[in-house]
C-alpha cells in the first residue's frame, strides 16, 4: 500500500445516538486500487461509518481525509471524489434504466455526448445494456441493485462505497453483483465495502477490518488474520503404503506440525500450506508413499470473528 496514493484516511471516528455509542474509535487507511472491506453482523457499526466517511453523518470526534481533503458534512469538493452505494435503492422506477444514469449523471454536472458514451459504458459494465431501455420498475431485485452500483460509478469517482449491495437478491444476481465489484479496482478506484456475508470479504477484498459493536477488532489480509489468530491450514493426504515412514519424513519441515497417520492416510497443520504443498509430497513420496488426492482446509474469516469477538458472524 506505501508504493500507492491513499484515496482515504479515517482517524479515531466516534459517534453516538442518545446513550448508544455506534462507532468507537474507528480509523482504518485505502490506497489507489485497493479493495478495503468492513465485516461485521448487523448493527456493528459499519453503515454509521460509511455515513460519516461519505460525509452524510457529522462524526463526534475524529477525522476523514478524502484525497488529502478533509471531509465534513459541509465538504464540497471532496465530495465529488466519492461514489455511493446505499443499502437503499436509489433509483427512480418510471424511468429506464438509461434515462436513470442520465438524471444522476446530469447532478454530477455532466452533460452531451460525454454522458451518454459514460452511461453505456456504466451499463456494460454492470450487464445492463440489453435491458438500458426498460422501465426499472419492471427489473428484478438483482438488476435494480446492479443500476445502483452504476449509479455510484457514473463519475468515475477516486472513492466508491458499498453498503451491504448484496442483501436480499437471489444467488445469480449475487454473483453478478460481485463479478461487478471484482474488477472495480482494477480501474484504479478504492473501494470501502461493508458486508456481514465472510465469502464475500474472502472474495472481493485485498484487506479486511473486522468490526463489532463499532469498535474495528483487527485488520489485514485474509491471510495475515489468520496467522493473527494462530491457525494453520489443515492437510490430509488420502495415501497407501508406509504412512509411518511418511510422517517421519516430514519431521524435518518446520511447517509441518502435528503430522499423523489417520483413518488411511497422513494428516498435519501446515502454516501456508498452498506454499508448502509441493515440497510435503516430495518428502513422502521418498518414503515410499503412494499419494492419491490431496485436500486443504484453510481457516476462514468467520474462524477470526469467532476468535476475537466469541460468537459467530450471523448472530
């Protein structure tokens, strides 16, 4: 991330409603490019925090910085750097889905020919272009949610934030939503995304702040929460032959912990085990093991919000 302009930076943000302090103490930095995700249940705060970092919510105490900007309700310019997202649709259903991109984009001060060629490329990207010229009051819960996140796109903003884009849509417009979201960065945007769904975090996110009770547990990479925590992945070799002569031979590897032989096969806790994988059957095939299938089980990010907050994601 150094190697990177940071788009935004968010500092000790605070805030409350009445006696129930939502957000406490949140601070948390994205680059140009990078995928910054917020998981957490229902009620964590995370949509208290992307109101404040949009600056439609004044914060207590704290700051955000938006391109080096500082950013407040009363902000303009830095503004302009930020596309959103809401949980809310925000779309009006008695026009097409072009005639939607074209009212929001005009809001933008966009306008000609530059806002038409913008509103194609929005409605390709979201895979809305055979159906640009239908009413969206007549578009699935998936297809509304996707003229959403076009919406935020329109601008081409530095900053995109996404809350919660996937609730309530089926599966197949789920996916289409996260094929979406995947390629986001790519074009050099930063995006914020709040989800309470682990595979969408472990899909999309180049790092993850685990939030609960509006207090940000621990960040990282999905791989760098794991080891935070301590786990390994877990690897069963499926294998005949001398199984005991195996597990002696993957004494040496300082990765390979608590091998054994186990209901016909080898089992041991690998740290990077994707890293390592090639090496561990290189050693017991030279014991005289016959490997026949391979499987890995990797500790995810619902393992991590286990660990540090004592219950699961989805209570």
């Amino acid at each position: 991330m150094e190697s990177r302009a940071l788009i935004v930076e968010c500092r000790d943000l605070t805030k409350s409603f009445g006696d129930n302090q939502a957000v406490k103490g949140v601070g948390f930095q994205i680059a140009q490019g990078e995928t910054y995700g917020l998981l957490g249940p229902n009620g964590a705060g995370k949509t208290t925090t992307i109101s404040m970092v949009t600056g439609l919510l004044e914060s207590d105490s704290g700051e955000v910085l938006v391109g080096g900007q500082p950013l407040t309700t009363r902000s303009v310019d830095a503004k302009r750097e930020i596309g959103l997202v809401p949980q809310d649709l925000a779309i009006y259903p008695d026009l097409t889905g072009r005639e939607n991109l074209i009212f929001f984009g005009k809001l933008y001060d966009m306008s000609g020919a530059d806002l038409k060629r913008r509103a194609d490329e929005v409605l390709e990207i979201i895979g809305l272009t055979d159906r640009a010229n239908d009413q969206t009051g007549e578009y699935s819960g998936g297809m509304k949610r996707r003229l959403n996140i076009g919406i935020g796109l329109l601008h081409k903003p530095r900053l995109l934030l996404l809350d919660e884009p996937t609730v309530g849509v089926d599966p197949q417009s789920r996916n289409a939503i996260l094929e979406s979201v995947e390629h986001l960065s790519d074009e050099g945007m930063a995006v914020l995304y709040t989800t309470h769904y682990m595979e969408e975090a472990e899909r999309l996110c180049d790092r993850v702040g685990i939030i609960d009770l509006g207090l940000i547990k621990a960040e990282g990479t999905r791989r760098e929460l794991i080891q935070m925590i301590g786990q390994r992945d877990r690897v069963r070799l499926q294998a005949t032959g001398p199984l005991e002569a195996g597990v002696a031979a993957l004494a040496p590897l300082p990765v390979a912990k608590e091998a054994g032989v186990r209901e016909g096969g080898i089992e041991m806790l690998v740290d990077d085990a994707g890293n390592w994988i090639a090496e561990i059957l290189g050693k017991v095939s030279g014991a005289g093991v016959s490997v026949t299938s391979v499987d890995i089980d990797e500790p995810n990010l619902e393992s991590v919000f286990l660990h540090l907050t004592g219950r699961a994601l989805r209570d």
